[in-house]
C-alpha cells in the first residue's frame, strides 16, 4: 500500500495511473466485489459520470457518493477523505477512476464497522459511544443476602435464573376471564398487566461470567450501612408513603397537617408529574427498571447527550469545563465529562434536593440521598455491540462508605420512541379530584358530627 487514498492530489496522478495498469486486468472482478459490498451497506462508492465536484447524498442504486464522515480516518494503510473521493472521480480517464473508486470501496469500512477487535471510533479518534442500548436485566441491583459473598453464577444457575422468569413471564400471560365478577367495592382493581412489563429475560455476563448483582463493592453486592441521618431520612419517607397508601381507608389524613401532600400538583411525586423516571432510569446512577430500558447516546467531539426512554430524560454533558455554580441544583444533577484514555468519564454533583417531604417519595437513587450526593460514571467500549457502564456513589450524610456497580449496556437495533408521559397523564388529575372528595367527605362528617 505505497499510496495514501487520503493524501490524493492531483500530482499522484501518475502512482494512480501504474496501480491502475496493474490491476486492469482484474477490473472487472474488483468493481464486481465492491459493488457487491456496498449493496450490503446502501452505499455506493462509485465515480460521478458527470464529473461533478461536489458529492451528493447516496441513493441506493444511483451512481452518488455518501461519505460518512466515520469513514475519514486510516485503515489498514488507506485514509479516507471527501477531498481524496472527489480527485479520484475526476481523474480524465475513466478506467483510473473505476480503479481508484474501486480501491476505496474494498479497502475501506462502512460506518460504525471495525476490524475484528478494534473499537469504533469517531472522525477525531474518540471511542464512539454512539447508538441505543437496551439495558434491561434479570441481574438483581443488589445480591440477595443468601448468596453472601458469592459473585458470579454458574451456567445451570444462570440458566435456571431465566427460566423462571421465563416460566412467570408465561403464567402472569395467560388470558383472563372476560367472565369473572367486579373487585369488591373499594378494593384493589390491580396494576399494569404483564403485557407491559419488560425486566429482562436473563442474567448478564462480564468477564465471560454471570454476576449475581450489578452493585460490586461492597463485596456483598448490597448497599452498605446507613448513617443515622440517611436512616432518619429514608424513615420519614417511608412513613409518609405508608400513609398515602392507607388513604382510601384512612380518609383525607392529610388534613391535620395544614398543608398536605395534595393541595397542588408541584407537591406531588416527580414520577407521578411527569418530571422524571422512577427508579433512576435515567440516573445518574442509571439502573436498569421494569420496563422502558433503552438509553440512546449521542456523542461529538464537546458534548455527549444520554436520552432515557423513560420518561424522555436528557442528560446533555459537556466534554471539559467546570462544574457550574452550587447554588444552582438540577434534576439530574450538574455533569462534566472527561476521556481517561478510552473511558468517558462523567462527573456529577449539585443535585436538587428530594422535595417529596410531605408526598410519598419518588423511587429514584434521590429517594433516600441527600442532595450533595456525589455520582462518577464511566463509559467503556468492550466491543462493536456492547458499552460497560460502571458508577460509584458517594453521600458521606447518607451511607457510611461509598458503594459501586457496573453492567454491560447492549446495542439493540429497537427504535427509542417518544415517552409521551404528560398527553396521557390522567393521573395526576385524578388523584387531586380523588384527594378532593376525600375531603370534602371527612369535613361533611365532621360537620354532621
């Protein structure tokens, strides 16, 4: 490979000219194999017949020219570029150009492809990051206690995992009876049916062997200790929580307190006003939920942005900087990322404080954290399908020590659609006209009364 097609002037005209006599005679069988693999990918890597100076989208089955703009860097001996491109299609005779279109064609990869072993890159030489995953997993966040320190299940074990969730997953399908009576009166009419339900249908494998948590350190795999003002926290929470569940029995409890947990919507659950996602889908940390687990990431050369298909979170991340000022918390938090080599690694602090004191409690990672919690990721390329996504948690006010995980994200060819939580809420509005007849008839009792 003497020639670099990426460095083409028109002074090389001539090396073209003896690459081209050599393989002349095989012209036929090239331009054949490059078609051939250009069809594959709906991308046609041929010279203009007009000669034009310009290069036009690709269409499939037209003589245009579409360059990725991954495709701009070398492989094995040849670089890439849409100047080289279009000097080689407006080379005066055409068999040189067939050649050197040719040439390009065979030798370079279709965006996103690598060499076996090799990590996806940009244009700048970053790791590309870029792409959808689908993060769901049967692999419980925190190991259960009676697996003790053992981290890693055996294939049966694995296996045996997945067909349980297999053997739920078909029980919890079965059709229901279009003939069975009504719940009683005031009872319990059921949540989502399995049909929505979305968890994952097996373990997950890093280092070639199945965890049996995505938490790590501790090396229980659980969540360590908490402190005695973590604890107090998360049990006034709780409380409250019980308490809203008791609602339909209870009456409106929430009268005694002045102001309640539903005398206006911004008192509310973020999950439940359409803020944020439950569980810390969208984190940071981001856990794997019940369903809707798709993350899409976006990646230039300045800024990273990480969409949560649940409930349409985006994290938009500058590459460099400062955090911004403390004064100014944020949903999601305040998040600066940098490369390590080929890690991402992002950085997050100033998180807005839980305001779900007088609500039930949202469950995100902030349902117990306070709001100085702070959260470092790293994004890690294994392969051409798969990120490692790995987090530590630090909240000295909540938790005795720090505490980490890590879980693979696989590429999924499954569109990330719109999570239009807001047009279908009907919730929210009933729950505060549900709270409101509460109400209206504890104080018509007291009145009675």
């Amino acid at each position: 490979m003497g020639a670099r097609v990426g460095d083409f002037s028109a002074s090389d005209s001539e090396t073209v000219a003896a690459e081209g006599a050599l393989f002349a005679a095989s012209a036929r069988v090239a331009l054949s194999a490059a078609l051939s693999f250009a069809r594959q990918h709906c991308l046609y890597f041929l010279p203009d017949p007009q000669g034009q100076r310009s290069l036009r989208p690709g269409r499939f089955g037209g003589w245009s020219v579409n360059i990725p703009p991954s495709l701009r860097r070398p492989y094995y001996g040849v670089a890439l570029s849409r100047r080289a491109i279009v000097q080689a299609m407006m080379l005066q005779d055409p068999l040189r150009s067939v050649i050197a279109s040719t040439l390009v064609a065979v030798l370079t990869p279709i965006a996103g492809l690598a060499a076996a072993g090799e990590t996806p890159r940009t244009a700048s030489g970053r790791p590309d990051l870029s792409g959808t995953y689908d993060v769901a997993t049967l692999t419980p966040f925190e190991r259960p206690v009676s697996l003790g320190e053992k981290a890693w299940l055996s294939d049966e074990e694995a296996q045996a995992v997945a067909r349980r969730a297999q053997m739920q997953a078909d029980f919890s399908s079965r059709p229901s009876n279009p003939d069975r009576d009504a719940p009683p009166e005031g009872g319990n009419v059921g949540g989502y049916n399995f049909f929505w339900i979305d968890a994952g249908s097996g373990a997950f494998k890093i280092d070639g062997r199945w965890r049996t948590s995505i938490l790590v350190d501790p090396p229980n795999g659980r969540l360590p200790a908490m402190t005695e003002e973590g604890e107090a926290r998360t049990q006034d929470r709780l409380d409250m929580w019980r308490r809203d569940l008791q609602a339909g029995e209870a009456g409106a409890w929430w009268l005694e307190l002045g102001l309640g947990p539903y005398d206006h919507p911004e008192q509310r659950p973020f999950g439940e006003r359409c803020v944020l996602g439950f569980g810390s889908t969208a984190g940071p940390p981001a856990k794997p939920v019940l369903y809707n687990n798709l993350k899409t990431i976006v990646q230039t050369d300045d800024h990273v942005m990480i969409l949560a298909e649940m409930n349409h979170d985006a994290r938009i991340i500058p590459i460099g900087g400062q955090h911004g000022s403390a004064e100014v918390r944020r949903w999601l938090g305040d998040s600066v990322a940098h490369w390590d080599g080929d890690t991402l690694v992002v950085d997050t602090v100033h998180f807005r404080p839980a305001e779900a004191s007088l609500s039930a409690p949202d469950f995100t990672i902030n349902f117990v954290t306070s709001a100085d919690m702070h959260v470092v990721e790293r994004f890690t390329r294994v392969d051409a399908d798969t990120l490692l996504y790995q987090f530590t948690v630090d909240d000295p006010s909540t938790w005795t020590e720090a505490w980490s995980g890590e879980y693979p994200w696989p590429a999924t060819t499954t569109k990330l659609h719109e999570y239009a939580c807001h047009e279908g809420n009907y919730a929210l509005g009933n729950i505060m006209r549900g709270a409101r007849l509460a109400e209206r008839e504890v104080l018509s009792g007291s009145a009675d009364n």
